[in-house]
C-alpha cells in the first residue's frame, strides 16, 4: 500500500509540477497571453502525465519488464484485437458524432444561434484571410470538417497520448487498485476510481484553465467548471480504457474532440457568438447527451478493475 500511493504520488508531483513549470511564460508574462501561447504551452503540457509515468518506471519500477509494463499501462492493443479494433473506429467516429449531437442540443435549448447557410462566425474567424482563399467558405468549412474527423485525430493523437498514457494508462487502473478509493466489488468498484481520476485531470489543466483557457467569459472560474467536463468525458475514456485493456481508444477519442469541439461551435452566428461555458460539447449544456452516452455504455456493456 505504501510503496503504490508513494507512486501515486510521484506521478502527480512530475505531472504538475511540469505543467506549472511549461506554463510559467504565461503567468509571468513572457509571452502574449493569446491563443497562439495557449496552443502552443498547452501541447507542451499534454506530455507532462507521461513524464510522470516514465518518473514511477525509472525510480521505483526499473526492474518490470517493458513488455510486462507496457500491457500494464495499455500500450498494447488489449488481450482481444477485434475489439480494440472497434473502439477505435467508434472513437474515431463516435466522438464527431457526439460532437454533433452537443451542439444541436445546445441549439435546441437555446444557448447558440446556428447560422449554417452563411456561416457567418466561421468567415469572421478567418477574417482577412477569407479574401485569400480561392473557395467557397461553405466548401472551406467542409474541407476541414472531414480533415477534423478523419485526418487531425491521427496527428492530435501524438499529444493526446502524452495525456492519455498517464491518465486512463497509468493512473486509472491504480485508482481502481487501491482500497482507499473504493472496497465495493464489481463494475461499482470503477465509478469512484473514475470520479477521482477526471477531478485529478480537471485539476491538472488549471495553469491554462485559471487564464479563463476554453471558457474565455469566465476567467479563472474556467477552471473550476472545466473539472466538470473532465469528469464526465474521462468517465467515456477510462470505459474505452478498461473494455479494451489499451489506452489507444481513448487516445484516440481525446484526438478527436480536440479537432472538432471547436470547429463546431463556428457554426454559430456571429451576431451572436456562442458562450463555450454553454453551448458545445464541453458546456454545460452539451454535458448532458455526453453523460446520458456515458450511462449507456457503462448500462450496456459494464466494466471491472483489471485483475
């Protein structure tokens, strides 16, 4: 018990200690506080949870075996290919979907204007260079749709990794581990261990999220309402993690909603710019289809602690 809440602890001290480190220009003003600085640093951070893995292996696991500590922490495709193989593609295309879904519902409650046809915030953000692109915006926009669904995962998916092998790899299975989490039998044992895991994750994005990153309206309360969306998006990937025994679907589906959360909201009207505390999958309101998918799937094909 003390040797894995000493490992516990190791990796969350490297994990944060090296997110707070990367966004240090931020915070002391070194660079524009912009978007450009968030992309950039909050690339640079994703890999933080790996270097809290890699910290556990070389000072207090050298001795397991790679092979052994890569099925460990996922790295593999699971005991059973065909069905990794399926969690794959449905988080491939699963997530856009979902996408899709948050936003309709966050039209239907009222919290963005849909402006499809002229896809009026869409050419604001483009802004002067709209003038030099020699296409239709509404084709523009569906040129990157699909490179956002099916082509950005694969590149978002090298960060995505670097957040992913820590958190639903590593870490997930620990929580579930550990009897000071939760002592119930059965896929009851999985939901504490869950919570806890996207409250941890939620916490870890405050270096950006406290500068008011993905909720810009809120300033640092962003980071507060930020955990939510953590923990209920995590909840979906430590599923993925746990009925594949591999980390890569949910590497795959954080990929995803990384390249689409944000192309959807554009297609809001620009007379009326969308609140992202709201509208989307990552407000408030899009939270609800994305717990409603996280119950079913747990409802239909329950998960236990891996053995």
């Amino acid at each position: 018990m003390i040797r894995r809440n000493a490992d516990v602890w190791l990796f969350l001290l490297v994990a944060f200690g090296a997110s707070w480190l990367i966004a240090l220009p931020l915070w002391t003003r070194a660079v524009p506080l912009g978007p450009p600085a968030f992309q950039l640093l909050g690339v640079l951070i994703m890999f933080t949870p790996s270097l809290g893995v890699l910290a556990v292996w070389l000072t207090r696991r050298r001795g397991t075996p790679l092979k052994e500590w890569a099925r460990a922490t996922g790295l593999t495709l699971g005991p059973d290919r065909g069905r990794t193989a399926a969690l794959l593609v449905t988080a491939l295309l699963g997530v856009p979907l979902l996408v899709a879904v948050a936003l309709l519902a966050s039209a239907a409650a009222g919290v963005v204007s849909l402006d499809v046809a002229g896809l009026s915030l869409y050419r604001a953000q483009l802004g002067a260079t709209l003038d030099k692109v020699p296409l239709d915006p509404r084709i523009l926009y569906a040129v990157q749709a699909v490179q956002a669904v099916l082509i950005a995962p694969f590149i978002n998916a090298i960060p995505a990794l670097g957040e992913e092998w820590g958190w639903r790899g590593w870490l997930l299975p620990r929580l579930l581990g550990d009897p000071a989490v939760s002592s119930a039998p059965g896929a009851r044992r999985v939901w504490p261990a869950l919570v806890l895991s996207g409250v941890i994750w939620g916490l870890w994005h405050a270096p950006l999220t406290l500068k008011g990153y993905n909720y810009p309206q809120l300033g640092a309360w962003a980071a507060a309402l930020f955990i939510g969306f953590c923990v209920i998006f995590g909840a979906l990937l430590g599923w993925m993690r746990l009925r594949s025994r591999s980390v890569w679907p949910a590497v795959i589906a954080h990929a995803s909603v990384n390249a689409t959360a944000g192309l959807a909201l554009l297609l809001g009207d620009a007379a009326a710019p969308p609140n992202p505390a709201l509208a989307g999958i990552s407000g408030i309101v899009g939270w609800v289809p994305l717990a409603a998918v996280v119950l079913v799937v747990y409802r239909l094909r329950p998960v236990t602690a891996p053995r």
